[in-house]
C-alpha cells in the first residue's frame, strides 16, 4: 500500500509541526535528518538499478538514447521529494526519535 503523499510544497501551520517536540528547532531537525535518510536510500536504489545499464564501452551518446535508463530516472524524478515524504511521516507519528538530554522516549 502506498501512502498519498504531495509531491509539491504546501503551506504548513508551524505551531502544528512544533507541537510534538515542543520546538520548532527539534522538529526540524528530526524531519531534516530523517529527509536525508529517505535520500540517501532513493539514490542507492537508483543507483543499483542504473549500474544494470551501465557499460564500460559506453559512449556518451549510448548512455543517453538507453529508453528505459530515461524512464527509470523519470520515475525516480516524479517521486514526492524526500523531506516531503519526511513531514508526511512525522505528521502521521511514523518517525521515532529521542530527545537528547531526557530518557523519554517518543
């Protein structure tokens, strides 16, 4: 099942995206260190799938007439972008994360 997230900018109340840390400084750093993490595994992902088409004969013009090489990265271009995906998460309570100076867990 796949969750329905924007894939552009919306306009968010800052007070609603402060309230389950308590600061808006907590919670972007959450969503900041959380968008990089979504990041970094989309670009391994493409990677591992690119690496199938890659070729060390390979001339330029070779690399950009592969069709489905384009259509792998337009997917990949048509995805909502990784800190979006990380303000929808932490909206919906999926993230988990510790406050650094208390035990408490969230």
């Amino acid at each position: 099942m796949e969750k329905k997230i924007p894939t552009n900018t919306i306009t968010r109340d800052v007070k609603f995206l402060a309230q389950p840390t308590g600061n808006i400084y907590e919670t972007v750093v959450i969503l900041s260190k959380r968008a990089n993490q979504i990041a970094l595994a989309e670009k391994k992902e493409l990677s591992k799938k690119l690496e199938d088409f890659r070729n060390e004969r390979d001339t330029m013009e070779e690399i950009f007439e592969n069709k489905e090489q384009i259509e792998i990265s337009k997917y990949y271009e048509r995805q909502p972008k990784p800190d979006l995906v990380a303000i929808s998460e932490f909206e919906n309570g999926e993230i988990f994360y510790r406050q650094a100076q208390g035990d408490e867990d969230r």
